[in-house]
C-alpha cells in the first residue's frame, strides 16, 4: 500500500468519516454523497499495490489503477468511497492503521465508519440504521438518542468493521452505522439515505439534499422489478 500526501489541510480536532465499497455499495454510495456535496478537497491518497478485481470489456480484461482519496472540509476528514477494497489482509491492515495514524495527526475527536446490514427483515421503503460502538458508555450514550443498537452478534468483516477495531485498540472513540439492505447484490440507496439523516443527527449538521438517492433508488427498484 502507498500512501501519497498532496496537500495539508487546516482543520481542528475533525470527525472522520471512513468507509469503503461493500454490500449494496452502501459504504461508497454514502461517502460520494458527502464529498459532493459538501464539496471537499482532496489531501492524500491510498494505492494498493495489487488489484482487487479486473474489468471485462467484452472478451478482453483491464487492469484498474485502484486508489481511495482523503478528503476534506471545515472539521471534517472523509476517507473512502469509490470501488473495492483491499482483499490482502496486510493492505486492509495498513490503509485502517493510515486511516488511524491520520486522525491522530489531526486529533480527531472521533471516527465513523458505515455500511450494510443484510437483514431477512422485510422493511418496505423505510430501511432501519442499526448503531454499534467501541465502548459500552458509548452505547448507552447512543440508546439514549434512541438510536437502535445491532440487533445480534456478528462477525464484520472487511474495512467498514475493521476500522471501529482499530480505533478501539488506539483509544479513539467509533461508531459503526450499518443500514439495512434484503438485496446486497444491488445498490441500495435507501439504506444510504437512512444512514446519512442517522449521521445528520449525531453530528449535529445537514449533510446535503437526498432527493437524488431517492430518485436512484426508484430507477433500481423499478429495473430490480422488470
């Protein structure tokens, strides 16, 4: 993994928001939205030294060039988004260490991290945000938001769970937001937008108009029927 630092950026004691592609592009389809709108600015950039998948373009493969941006505005670091993520456990365990080493640099005051829930739950149009932390005080903090904690245990695997591990084992404070979904195969634009007002409520600020995840999430759903 190479890491490449392009700007600095002036920010005091930010939030970090970090999360990558998984089931129903949950984590990407969020972080997108964010950095456009609220348009932040690339810093530094993550370039795995091995490709996680290749394109077929019709009887002759491409290579991608795969990297993930760290981006930035006010007191706010976002990290992530984009397509895949590293299958090699010693890349993923050095981007989640970066991603740690960055807030620490900035003294980052906590770190969110986000994706999907695949649930048999039959929840219509009204997806629910499920809440896990990296300390019981935290959690009792959450459920008296009325935020509503993951319903059984698990196992999370890749950087959208691995990263609440890290920051837990470097004192940061996180929080892990992962959003329904019955349909991990396809993008699920709802659960996005159920996670982005649960993320517009604990950091106390408005994220953006959602209205085009909506649409989105119509036009999915009306080709998922066809």
């Amino acid at each position: 993994m190479e890491f490449i630092q392009e700007d600095e950026p002036v920010v005091k004691k930010p939030i970090v928001i970090a999360a990558m592609q998984d089931m129903g592009n949950v984590g990407s389809i969020v972080i997108n939205f964010l950095n456009d709108s609220l348009r932040t600015k690339t810093f530094r950039t993550a370039k795995t030294s091995y490709p996680t998948y290749v394109v077929d373009k019709g009887g002759c493969i491409d290579v991608p060039n795969e990297s993930w941006e760290y981006r930035y505005t006010e007191d706010l670091i976002i990290f992530g988004g984009g397509k895949g993520q590293p299958q090699n456990n010693n890349e993923l365990n050095a981007l989640c260490q970066d991603v740690i080493d960055i807030a620490k640099k900035y003294s980052a005051k906590f770190i969110y991290t986000l994706g999907g829930f695949h649930t048999k739950r039959r929840f219509q149009n009204t997806p629910r945000t499920y809440i896990t932390t990296t300390s019981r005080e935290l959690t009792k903090q959450m459920e008296g938001l009325d935020m509503q904690t993951t319903p059984q245990k698990s196992i999370i695997t890749g950087f959208n769970g691995l990263i609440l591990g890290f920051a837990k084992q470097n004192k940061i404070h996180g929080i892990g937001m992962y959003g329904e979904l019955n349909e991990p195969e396809i993008p699920q634009y709802r659960s996005a937008i159920s996670i982005i007002k649960t993320l517009e409520k604990l950091t106390y600020r408005k994220l953006g108009d959602t209205s085009h995840l909506e649409i989105m999430a119509q036009e999915v759903e009306r080709k998922f029927r066809n």
